[in-house]
C-alpha cells in the first residue's frame, strides 16, 4: 500500500496582522447530500468564490489567473442545510509564481472551526496564460499576512503504476462541469470520492428514505486532499483506487489527471 504524505502542520493560524477576508454563506438545495450535509464539491466551491472575491475587493483580480495545484478539505462537523457559515481566508503562504491560500469555515456569529482548507494556487500571466511571477502589488497586499512563510509547487501524490488496484470502474464529466477557462472545474474532481461516500450512507435505509432525520449512517468528519495535473475536458476517464489514493485517468492512454488522499474518514449514526 502507498504512504500517505502530507504536511500535516499546513493549517496555519489565521495571522495576528495582516489581510484577511470573509464571505457569510450557507449550504441551500443544491450544496447538500440527502441526509443533509454539505457535499466536499459544494465546499471546495465555497473555497474558490471566497478565494476570487478576496483578490477582486483587494484590486487586484486583473493581474493574475489563479490555477489550483492542490487543495485540502479537513472537516470537523459538516455544515448542514441552511447554516449560516462564516468562511474566511488569508494568503498563508508564497513562492515564485504561486501561493498558499488557508480558510476556514465557522458558525456564523463564531465558534470553534467546522472545516478548515488549505490550497495551492499557481500565478498565471493574465494574457500568456504561462505561469508567471507574483507582482509587487500583490506582495504589497498578502505579504503581511504571509509573514515569510515559503511554499513550493512539487506534486505529492504518487501515481498507481505498480500498485495493486483495490477499485477501477469509469468516470464521466459532462459539459456542464466545465468552466470559464473551458476545461471541467476543480471543484468537480471532488465528485468522484463525494459518490463513494454519498454510497455508504445511502446504503442506509432510513437515510435514504427520509433524507436526513433521526437514524442511519452519516459522515461525521473527513480529511482529504485533491492534486490537479492536467486539465480534463468532458469525456470519459477511469477511477482507481488503491489503499488511501484515488486517481483520474484518461480512459484510453492512462494519463493522469487528478489524485485524491483520503486521509481520515469518521461516521455516526443517529445524525439528527
């Protein structure tokens, strides 16, 4: 079985100067699971709109396209179906020509952190689409709230080659999975693991029948990591999966596209 590597020392505090930002927000119809949770895609959504309104209200959204490498969704409580949520978020972390951006994700009014996230984010010139390095308005907005801390942009997933497969089955994103920069979102590489998990408490019966109340199988907390590798395009792909690892590959030449760590997963019964 494959290591699981990770820093597990990522989660840095939210800084004592600096810019941070916050979005009031809450899961509504389309964010939840049937027992009434927020979906890891909904969430992972939750941490780009909140990423790109903080480099908008900041002025600088036009000098730079964010690509993410990698991002990590560390969950304590889910938020549940209309819970108001605070989600704040800083710049945790720089390199040459990408950055580290920490949020979390607490009751609104405060409380001790439902979910916290960490993610990679490479800096691309505006109009090449290269990555390109961060500029000095930038570093004059985040550097505060940096406070020197280094990040690099190595990749720390292993591939499956030479691993025994415990799971392999087909995948599809559709059209409607892609987005501006027409390839499938990031968000969307969440919905493989958040389908495997969606199977365990819908095996449930009164889960599934009665969407959410007293009883059944529910997951209680997760910690799990996405890698992006290649940008995909609506199609067909396969879904591996060996000890904690998932990965996305091309149906025909293998390609990786994106892995998946899954690093803890708790439930409960009786979620309600």
């Amino acid at each position: 079985m494959a290591k699981a590597i990770t820093d597990q020392n990522e989660m840095r505090p939210l800084p004592a100067a600096g810019r941070t930002f916050q979005l009031t927000m809450r899961p509504l119809l389309g964010d939840c699971a049937p027992s009434g949770r927020i979906r890891l895609d909904a969430l992972a959504r939750w941490f780009q709109d909140v990423a790109f309104a903080d480099v908008e209200e900041a002025g600088v959204a036009d000098v730079a396209v964010w690509v993410l490498r990698r991002t990590r969704i560390q969950v304590s409580r889910f938020p549940r179906f209309g819970e108001h949520c605070d989600i704040v978020t800083f710049c945790s972390g720089l390199g040459r020509m990408w950055a580290e951006r920490r949020t979390s994700v607490v009751p609104a009014g405060g409380g001790e952190p439902l979910v916290e996230g960490v993610a990679l984010w490479v800096h691309l010139d505006p109009a090449t689409r290269r990555p390109s390095h961060v500029t000095d308005r930038e570093l004059a907005i985040y550097a505060e709230a940096i406070d020197g801390h280094r990040v690099n942009a190595r990749l720390r997933h292993p591939g499956p080659e030479g691993l025994r497969l415990e799971q392999e089955r087909g995948w599809t994103f559709p059209a409607v999975d892609c987005d501006l920069a027409a390839h499938v979102n990031n968000t969307a590489y969440w919905k493989p693991l958040e389908e495997e998990l969606l199977a365990a408490e819908l095996a449930a019966p009164d889960i599934a029948a009665a969407a959410g109340t007293n009883g059944g199988t529910e997951l209680k907390a997760i910690d799990a990591e996405v890698e992006f590798r290649s940008g995909a395009q609506p199609g067909e792909f396969r879904f591996l999966a060996s000890g904690p690892y998932r990965w996305l590959t091309g149906a025909d030449d293998g390609e990786i596209y994106g892995s998946t760590l899954l690093m803890n997963a708790e439930t409960t019964s009786g979620s309600n």
